[in-house]
C-alpha cells in the first residue's frame, strides 16, 4: 500500500491533506512493471484505475497513437465511470511504477472526494471528445 506522502507527488491529490490522502492510499497498491508491459487491452473488460508514478507509457486505439503518458496523468476510468469496456490499450515504455485502485476503491474516492471524482470525469469527457 502506498503512503501518504506517495500520494502527495500525485498532481490528481495534490490539494488533500495528509490525513485524507492517507485513506486514499487504503484504497491504492503499488505495481511495478517492465517496459512493454500491456496494462489495459483495448475491448476488454475494465475493473482498474491506473495513476502513473514513474516511468511513460502510450495510449492506443485500434493501431493509431493516441496519447503518451508520463508521471502523474491516469487512466482507465472510461471503462469503469461508463460501466463497459476499455476505450484503448495503454502499454509501458520504460519501466514504470504505478497506483492502481479497483472499482470499490475508485467508487469510495468519488464519494469521499468530489472535486477529484469532477477532475476525473472531466478528463473522461475531454478523452472522449
């Protein structure tokens, strides 16, 4: 489980306090994962919201790049704020550290946390255009 102040260089907790981000981590684990690790598959089923810490990863539908990634930008909220499947792939590349937060800990951060829950659908409207 992460800590507090792993949470803290996260820009999406920046404005929590310590005691808040301290239950968001009861919420998160940590993952490390290789370069060329395939996190999420477009079309599959989507159970998982994914905070990069470390490391890069790109963003794809079909074959078209649609998205590099790096330290701080998130992903895979489509798939559970619209109840369905993974909107794209999203694979590592470099190795990377990641917090990983499951539905029933995304679902408690959008009740606990609000103005997050709005950043967050926010990015979802923009991503989906």
């Amino acid at each position: 489980m992460p800590s507090a102040d792993d949470l803290a260089a996260v820009p999406l907790f920046e404005t929590l306090s310590d005691a808040e981000r301290q239950e968001v981590a009861t919420w998160c684990a940590d993952k490390t994962v290789e370069a060329g690790s395939r996190l999420i598959g477009e079309g599959a089923p989507g159970f998982s919201f994914f905070i990069l810490t470390a490391g890069t990863a790109v963003v794809t539908r079909a074959t078209t790049t649609v998205a590099q990634l790096g330290p701080g930008d998130f992903f895979g909220e489509i798939a559970i704020l619209g109840g369905g499947r993974r909107s794209a792939s999203v694979v590592t590349t470099s190795k990377a550290t990641l917090l990983v937060m499951f539905t029933s800990g995304f679902r408690r951060l959008q009740e606990a946390q609000p103005q997050i829950a709005a950043q967050i659908d926010e990015a979802m409207r923009e991503r989906l255009g």
